[in-house]
C-alpha cells in the first residue's frame, strides 16, 4: 500500500530554507516526525509550483540522502496552508484546486479583525468576553473616548503588533497618545498620528482590556486550536506574551518575552490555575467552532487572549497562521512539537474519511 502524501503549502521565504535544508519559523523535522508517527510523507511547495493542467505539482520532498530534492509529483488529496496569499488571482487558484477535490485546510490564512469581531459578537456566550470594538472614524473615536479611558487604534488586518497605538485618559481634558515608545499628550487638537488612523477606514478602534501584568508589565496569552485526529477542535497549548518593559504591546517582534501560564500566574495567589485554565479552553473552543460556522476550512488558529486580574479571558484576535514561535522562547517544548503534529494527525483523519470536507 502506498504512503499517502499530504502537502504543506508554504511561502517563499520558508520554501528556499527547506530547499537548502534549513529551517526557517517553521519547524520541518517535526512534520517529519509526525508523518512518521500518522504514516504520512510530507512535502512543501509553493502555490506557483501547482499545475492545474497536469494535476502535478513541483514539490520538495525528503530524498534517500536525507535532504530536500525537488519532484514532480501528484497533487496530495490534503494540503495544509501555512502561507500568506492575497492576490485574486492566488485565491482563484486556491479555490479551482478544492473544485477538483484536494481539501485545503486553513485556505485562507488572514481574516480582518472587524469581520471576526462581528461574527463572535452573534453569540451571546461569547459577547462578554469581547471588548467594545468600532470600525475607525471620527464619530467613532469621539464616542469612544467619552465611555473608556484607555483605547487601542490597530489596523484591521495588520500583524506583529505594527501599527497599534494606545490613547489613554489623563487629567481634566488631557489625553495622550503612545506610539513606536513615544508619547504625545493633547486635548481636543488631535494629533497627526490619530488623524492618520482614525481617518483610515483600514484601522478599528477598541476598548484596551486592563490586563493582568508579570512583574509591572502587561501580558496576554496565545492559545493554539486545532483540529484533531479525531476530527474535534482541542486546545493544543497556552503560553504567556509580556510585553517588555514601558511597552503596551506583547508581540515578541516587539520585544515581548513569553512565559509560561504558571510562572504568569504565580503571582496571582488567589486564582486557580486549573480554573483559569479551563475558562480559556471552555471559550477558546467556543469562539473557533463559532468562527468555524463562517470559515468551514478553519483547523489551526492561534487566539490571542487577555486576562484580566480576575482570571476571565478576553478576546484579543485571532491569528490564523500562527508561527509557534512563542512555545519555543517559552521553553515549552513538547508543546511547540504538538502545535506541528495536531494538523497532520487530523490530515490523516481527512484521507481516512473519505468524506467531503466541511
């Protein structure tokens, strides 16, 4: 019997290292493993590299030396996307792929947050663990600093924390704006970067969360969801994000440390870890089956969630190419190696099935 192939579809960046054996964000020999263990091949390519016409794709696959070698090869039954593609026309070829039958699970790897805020906010369970959250603008803005006195101006569909600013309530009248660690105080003059983004119908405007801290600085925590062997949505880990020291932001890009949930929590005597636990996982499944009724491919998403100093988690944004990175820095390494296997397992689920994908 022949070993099936599942395909991992990736960018350019992440495709030349693998095509010169070295790793880059992602962690190839960990696939590896798991395909080993769900007696699978994996191979990588590109989304140029497919052949509608011939059915083939160009492919990196482990050759008997140990290393990568390119071959044409029949498109796999099941791809897991770990790219980012934005133009038509890639998504037009992503789309002509699933009408011939290939299942290609995360094939969108980048929702807006408006469009994920909406969707979340239908569900009444959900609705108190979001924060208020507006399209930017300038009427918008105004009402928002009247209800809270700390906001987040982020861009709809930005990443790695670029972009984001905090306005914060001061004295009287006073406000000021922080922004690339600067800041900027002003009253009913707003400044120039406000204007830029709140003028900018590509930004939202939220309702900053008072987040539980670690040692005088905020944090908040990247929950990994994913669909199982089983075919089920499990949480695969939690690992903390600290933002670093003056800083409003927990983005590692951004100078964040990660922890994990334990050492964050070991200040906080009066929560219960096993409690403030099960309160991330019980709306962390909540949200991505939610999320799965509006975007049926969903299977491996990484929520970013606030804690507020009572344990209640706090819905951040999701993250729907979650690099994993953080599980590393954490230390967290069996479950950094599970944030890899959990996909290929329910890969195997998929060419077990031999259903149609939903």
């Amino acid at each position: 019997m022949n070993t099936p192939t599942v395909g991992i579809l990736v960018g350019g960046l992440i495709y030349s290292r693998i095509k010169n054996n070295r790793s880059y964000f992602e962690q190839i020999s960990f696939y590896e493993e798991a395909c080993i263990q769900y007696g699978m091949c994996p191979c990588f390519f590109r989304l140029k590299d497919i052949s509608l016409e011939t059915n083939q794709i160009n492919a990196l696959v482990k050759g008997d030396k140990g290393k990568y070698e390119l071959k044409v090869i029949t498109i796999p039954k099941v791809i897991h996307n770990r790219g980012l593609f934005f133009g038509n026309e890639s998504k037009i070829k992503i789309k002509n792929l699933q009408k011939k039958g290939v299942v290609i699970f995360n094939d969108r790897s980048r929702y807006g947050k408006w469009v994920v805020h909406e969707i979340l906010m239908k569900n009444e369970e959900l609705q108190p663990h979001l924060p208020e959250t507006k399209r930017a603008s300038s009427l918008n803005f105004t009402e928002m600093l009247e209800k809270h006195k700390q906001l987040i101006i982020k861009p709809n569909t930005g990443s790695l924390g670029g972009g984001v600013v905090m306005v914060e309530k001061k004295d009287g009248d006073l406000w000021e704006v922080c922004y690339n660690q600067k800041r900027e105080a002003f009253a009913n003059d707003w400044p120039e970067i406000i204007r830029n983004k709140v003028f900018n119908k590509n930004y939202i405007i939220q309702e900053r969360i008072q987040l539980a801290q670690y040692q005088g600085s905020p944090f908040d925590l990247r929950v990994s969801v994913q669909k199982n062997g089983l075919g089920e949505w499990q949480v695969t880990g939690v690992v903390g994000k600290v933002a670093k020291m003056g800083n409003y932001v927990t983005n590692v890009a951004k100078g964040g440390t990660c922890k994990t949930l334990p050492e964050l929590l070991c200040y906080y005597s009066d929560l219960d870890f096993k409690e403030v636990y099960q309160s991330i996982e019980d709306f962390s499944i909540k949200a991505v089956t939610e999320l799965n009724k509006y975007f049926p491919n969903l299977a491996d998403v990484g929520l970013d969630i606030g804690l507020t100093t009572e344990g209640f988690p706090m819905f951040i944004e999701c993250n729907c190419r979650d690099l994993r990175i953080s599980f590393e820095k954490a230390k967290m390494h069996e479950v950094w190696k599970a944030t890899y296997t959990t996909p290929i397992s329910y890969a195997r689920y998929l060419i077990d099935s031999k259903i149609d994908y939903e």
